[in-house]
C-alpha cells in the first residue's frame, strides 16, 4: 500500500505542488496524495462514534513520534485524564509526551446549559490560551475538538460564521497545521456538520462515516474537497484496531503491477501443464464451483508445494476452521500439519459475520506483514457477501487482490458459484487465471470436472479433465468423449473397459490373421523352393541334352573322317557332288 500513488488524467503537475504534513496514518496520505496541507486547517466531520477525535490524536501523535513536530490538543468535551486514558491501550502515551513537551493537551468541558449569552460572543480568550500553549512548546500541529460545542451554545449562526472565519485565519497567520473536528449536522441536505458553515471556510474535508449493514457496522472515510490538490475521491474504508486509526489498502490507480516471468507450481503437475508451466508468480488463480467440488483442495496443494520449496504460505479460512481443514486435507494425503509446526504456514479462520469488511481486510493486511507470504489462500470468499450488498463485497476482494498483487504474492482464491458466472462476487474480471469445478450426474454418481475458463499471458489447455480425490492428492483424469457425450466416473471405466476389450478382440483377430498369412507365406516359400529347385533340375537337365548332343556330332564326324581315311575316299559328306 506504501507505493500506492493516486494520479489524475496528467502524469505530473503542470505547477508547482502545495507543501503537505504527513499524518502518519497508514493509507490517509496516500488518499491525500502525501497528507494534510501544511499550515492550513482541515475539518473532520462525522458522527458520534465515527472515529474524529482519533484521527486528530493519531496525526498529534504521529507528529510528535515520527516528524519530531509538537503539537496541542484543545478538547471541549473530556477531561485531559480521561482523553489520555482513552487512547493508552493503543500505545498513545500522552502523558509522556507532554512530560518531553511535544504534546500540550488543553481540556475545557463546557455544558451549553451552563452559559448565559450577554453582550458580543468572540473567542479571544481561547485564541489567547491556545496561542500561550503554541509557543510553550513550539507547536506545528492543532486539533481542536470540537469547536462546535461551544458554537452550540449560541444560536446566532452569523456570529458563529464569523467567530469561525476568524478562527481559520487565525491559525492560517501563525502556519499552524490544524484539524478541526465537526459533527454531523440534523439539517439535512448538503450539510456536512451542525452549522453548514465549517466544510466552506476550511481548505480541506473529511468525512467519516459509521454505517450498519446487515447488523455488521462498517466505517468509511471519504475526501470531499481539497483546494490546491488532487486527492482520492472514493469511499475507502477505514478501522479503529490496537494499532490506532488505519485506513486500510485502497485499489491501485495506476495498475503498476509487477509482472514475473518466474512459474510457481500449483501442487498438481497436470495442473501445472494445463496451465503452461504452472502460475505466473504473483498472479491471482480463482478457482470457483458449487459446494463439494473440491476448491479448497486446490488451495491446500497450492500451499503445500510452496511450503514443500522453502517458502511461506498463508491461508485465510471463512469456513471452516483450521483443525477441520488439517484434518480434511490428511485424507488426501496432504499433511499440512508439519508446516504450521515449522512456521511455514499460518492459518488463521473466522466467521465472515464476525467483523466487517474493512476489519477482515485489515486483519489480511495484518497477516502479510506478520507473514510475508510468498503464496496466499482465501478460502471461501463468497461467503463474504451473506453480511452485506455484493458491490461492497466485490469492491472489497478487488482491494485484497490489489493488496496481494501489490507486493508479489501468488494467490489464490475460492469462490461458490456454477456456472461461467461467479453467482455472489464478480471478481473474475479481476484474476489472472480462473478454474472451474463442476458436478455431473450421470449412471446415479456424481462425478467432478475441471475446466480452464482463462489464463492471460500463457497457452493453456482448452480440454476437460475429471477432477478426482484420492488418497495421494488431487488427480486430472481424461474424461472420455464421444458419440455418447463427456463421460466420467464409472461410466468412464466401463467405456474404457469396454475399450479395451474391443481392442483385445481386434488384437485377437489380428494376431489370428498374422497367423495365417504367417502360415500361407510359409506354404508358398516352400512351393517356390520346390519349383526352383525343379526349374534348376531341368535346367542342367538341358545343359547335359545340349552337352550329349554335342559329344554325338563329334564322334559322328571323327567316326566319318576315320572312315574316309580307311577308304581313300573323299571325306565331304555329299560325295563330291556340287551343291
């Protein structure tokens, strides 16, 4: 929240930028764009309980501590003990403060029914006392609480205006940077406190609200106006806690997220090859379904693995409670038990009607700066908004995202819905990667289905698997799909048997018709042998016809020569005669 910066339509100031005090109230000056003006006066307006006098201690305090800048309290309706009293359990030790002299708290009750008008009203003995205890300790920081009590006591609203412009210029001259607390006026209208007068004379207005919704009370803080600045215009919510006034992480204007290229595993490997790789560090998986899918399982392998590679994991439950998911999550086998005892996981679980949006948002915020979690669980987040509206809710979980986004953390969260629409909290648009569960019934079983509705940055697989708990962790089956539609469950183990007795009876038959044609090959190899070898019988056959002819003639031939020898006669074969 720290490197939150609130930007307007230009990048930089075309001016130069009015001179501010920090209040040193975590979120306010960034709200503020870096805290209140410095040597003006600022109003803070509210209604009882809202937490006015508060705020004004804490920028006393945080001057005094923090910016080595004095300051007075003059306090109208509590005595110094009693104010003192009020804020020691928040570490505010007044009365030490005033022992070093950077505090001067100055209390006057005064009961309207008290005080009798006569003759013209002004405030020169309070600018008097109040100007004898700024210079005793060199003060920069004012609060008054509240002026307005002893405008009170007088009706006439034009003495009032102008005892009241005084006031303001009064403090102006002197550069002291102050808060005036005001109530919440009953005239109705624009009206922001009881004479209408104080938001128009000061330079800067704050209103606190205290509301009750659905029997949760819920406290917001809204800037009104600013003169010379620009500022955030929401409602941002803020908390009263033992760590004092807290106005808790607001939504990231510029959007300036870091982007990690670094993958983090989910726990699950095909998971993690759906998903190209796994999670982008830092990123926000949502995964959502009806009860029963199996969300939380996701979650719990997420923070495994993180805990599993050295890091530190932090899961936020809203329902169930810790021992019940440690005792759920070993029937997976994910025993997350060493982790806690290691300090590695912390799990911390409340009912979602226990406190109000902004405290559960606070107590996240707690958490990550007790944890530094490099991995985080929100479990069951929908269950958010059976305490207050849905636009209160989802502008809450986008400030945890923001919250988590801000400083690198992988998330994840898990939302009950069905569908492609998240029925009770529409953050999809808010997530990196969103994974849905789903139940089918089919052949009297009930069977899960995983399905990857989007992943920005990355490829990722666009096919259904069967999302199966086992005794060793989560399991992505493929489901089978054909003719008859996406099968799972039984119905997908009697396909695949069914399948691979039909490739049993095809190999079969193949092994069977190799066989023959093994067998006919062989017959045939054998028949051409024969032949061949009757082919070369006749062959040499012939050779020894055509050998024996030869030999025939030759003798024929010597045996005629010889005669013709014997005889003295002509050895031509046609007796001499001319052919």
């Amino acid at each position: 929240m720290e490197s939150t910066i609130l930007t307007t339509l230009t990048d930089q100031p075309v001016g130069p930028t009015l001179d501010k005090t920090p209040t040193g109230i975590s979120g306010l000056d960034q709200i503020t764009g870096g805290g209140l003006p410095r040597g003006r006066v600022t109003l803070v307006a509210g209604s009882a309980g809202a937490g006015k006098t508060l705020l004004g201690l804490n920028f006393l305090v945080a001057g005094a501590r923090e910016y080595d800048e004095p300051g007075v309290l003059m306090t109208f309706e509590e005595s110094a003990d009693k104010v003192a009293s009020n804020v020691r359990s928040l570490g505010f030790d007044l009365d030490e403060l005033q022992r070093k002299g950077m505090l001067v708290v100055l209390a006057f009750r005064v009961d309207p029914s008290e005080i009798t008008a006569a003759g013209d009203f002004d405030l020169e003995p309070i600018f008097a006392i109040l100007a004898d205890a700024i210079e005793r300790v060199g003060a920069k920081r004012v609060v008054l609480d509240t002026i307005e009590v002893i405008f009170g006591a007088f009706g006439d609203d034009t003495i009032v205006r102008s005892e009241l412009i005084r006031l303001v210029r009064w403090l102006d001259d002197r550069g002291i940077t102050a808060v005036l607390i005001g109530e919440r006026g009953n005239r109705g209208g624009d009206s922001l406190t009881r004479h209408g007068i104080e938001e128009y004379v000061t330079d800067c207005v704050i209103v606190l609200d205290h509301r009750v919704t659905a029997e949760i009370s819920t406290r917001r803080l809204r800037v009104v106006k600013y003169r010379g600045s620009a500022h955030g215009t929401n409602e941002y919510p803020f908390l009263i806690s033992a760590r004092g006034f807290t106005v808790l992480p607001i939504t990231s204007v510029a959007l300036d997220y870091a982007a990690s290229e670094d993958r983090v595993s989910t726990g699950i490997p095909r998971l993690d090859h759906m998903l190209g790789g796994g999670m982008f560090r830092g990123s926000t998986l949502m995964v959502s379904g009806t009860a029963g899918t199996g969300k939380t399982s996701v979650g719990a392998h997420m923070v495994n693995s993180a805990c599993a590679r050295g890091e530190h994991a932090l899961m936020v439950l809203l329902e169930e409670s810790p021992e019940q998911v440690l005792r759920n999550m070993q029937s997976l086998g994910l025993d997350l038990r060493p982790w806690v005892e290691a300090g590695l996981l912390r799990i911390w679980a409340a009912r979602p009607s226990a406190f109000g949006l902004e405290t559960h948002l606070a107590i996240l915020a707690g958490l990550i700066e007790e944890e530094k979690p490099s991995v985080a669980v929100l479990d069951g987040i929908a269950s958010l908004s059976n305490t207050t509206l849905d636009a209160e809710v989802t502008s809450s979980v986008a400030r945890q995202i923001d919250l988590l986004k801000t400083r690198g953390i992988t998330s994840v969260i898990t939302a009950l819905g069905q569908g492609e629409d998240v029925s009770t909290v529409s953050v999809s648009a808010m997530v990196d990667t969103w994974l849905q569960l789903r139940n089918i019934e089919a052949n009297g079983e009930r069977n899960r289905l995983l399905f990857v509705l989007k992943s920005r940055g990355t490829s990722h697989s666009n096919q259904v698997r069967e999302f199966v708990l086992t005794d060793h962790g989560v399991e992505l089956v493929d489901v089978y799909i054909g003719a008859a539609g996406v099968l799972a469950g039984s119905a997908r183990v009697t396909q695949q048997a069914a399948e691979r007795d039909e490739e049993l009876r095809i190999a079969e038959e193949l092994a069977r018709r190799r066989r023959e044609l093994h067998r006919s090959v062989i017959e045939r190899e054998a028949h051409i042998v024969a032949t061949q070898d009757q082919l070369d019988a006749e062959r040499t056959e012939i050779n020894r016809i055509d050998l024996r002819e030869g030999h025939l003639v030759a003798d024929i031939e010597a045996d005629r020569s010889t005669m013709a020898a014997r005889r003295w006669a002509d050895a031509s074969p046609h007796n001499g005669e001319t052919l």
